[in-house]
C-alpha cells in the first residue's frame, strides 16, 4: 500500500508541476500561421481558462485542447457549436467517414480514410492509461509518406512536433500510429467567427 501512495503521489506530481526548468508555464515554444503554441510543463497543469473577449470557451490554458480551438478561432475563423469537452470527445465513433460532426462543426474522418489528411485538419488521438482524456494536435505538414503534426502540452519533456509515417494501401491513408482515431476537417458550410 505505501508503495502504491508513493507512486502515484509521484505520477501526480509529475503531472500538476513543471520539472523541466528549460522552459516557464505559459512560454511560446512554437507556432503555426501565428498562432502560438504555449509550454505548459507537467499534462495535468491548469493555468485557468481561457476565453475569447465575446466570451467563446477556448478551453484550459495550456491544455492541447485550448491550442487547437484557438488554432481554429484565431487561424481559420471557426467556432465550435459545442465549446466544451475532453480531446477524445472531439472525435465521435458513432459517425462513418467524411460525415459532419455537428458538435464540432468539422468534417470527420476515420483513421484508416479514402481522404488524406491536410494541413490544419484536427487529429484526434485516444485516452490512455497515463491520460484518460485523449490528446489534439493540427496537421502542419503532409506528404505523401509522414504527416507532421504541431501540439501543445506534450508533457514537460515532450515536443510540440511530431512526424508519423502516412501510408496509402487499397485506396486509403493510414497514420501509422494506433492511437489516432481519426481527423477532422473544416468545410465551406461549418460555422465562422463572428468577427
């Protein structure tokens, strides 16, 4: 029993606060199409939440959550019709591929997809024991062999970079990683900004 507290006092730890001395919650570490990816330090970490100045829920600073919705306010003029949610409940099992995610406001598409993944589609990864609540990045680039993806709280040692193989077999892409459920994609009709 005592070694089980003092595991997972250490998981908590690591998890609430920043170790990594390299860097300051809130730091710019990276961007894309300006918009600007924030150090969080350790996953678990809340900085409060942050909202647009009409009062539009960004989400938890600097949750990779609020960076992907800023992504998609700030940098392609798009509200989601539901504002709130963990990562994983930007993906939802219940749609086939290319259908609308209505709470999203995205066109969603299921990994292994007909479609290929573009830049600034949203990519969707599933909980894990380690983060029960999933992980959101934005696609920065794609050829036809890797797909590199941008984030924001990877961990306290993590990059805001990563880059997975693409494959394409029997007409359709796969990213090879099997924790990734999918992407999602903003279309004509989804819903802009009000600014």
């Amino acid at each position: 029993m005592a070694l089980f507290l003092v595991l997972a006092g250490g998981y908590w730890s690591f998890t609430k606060f920043n170790f990594n001395t390299d860097y300051e919650v809130g730091q710019v570490v990276d961007s894309l199409n300006g918009v600007k990816v924030y150090y969080n330090g350790g996953i678990n970490h809340v900085s409060g939440r942050n909202l647009t100045s009409g009062g539009y829920n960004l989400g938890l600073k600097y949750q990779c959550v609020e960076f992907v919705k800023r992504y998609y306010y700030e940098g392609l003029h798009h509200m989601m019709p539901d504002s709130y949610g963990h990562a994983k409940d930007f993906y939802d099992a219940s749609l086939g591929d290319g259908q609308l995610n209505t709470q999203r406001g995205l066109i969603q598409y299921t990994n292994p997809s007909p479609a290929k993944p573009l830049i600034s589609d949203l990519v969707v990864f599933s909980p894990t024991v380690y983060n029960r609540y999933g992980h959101v990045a934005i696609v920065a680039s794609v050829s036809d062999s890797h797909v590199e993806i941008i984030q924001q709280n990877p961990g306290p040692y993590g990059s805001s970079r990563e880059t997975f193989p693409l494959v394409k077999m029997d007409g359709v892409w796969q990213i090879d990683n099997m924790r990734i459920m999918g992407w999602l994609r903003l279309v004509e009709t989804s819903t802009p900004a009000g600014r």
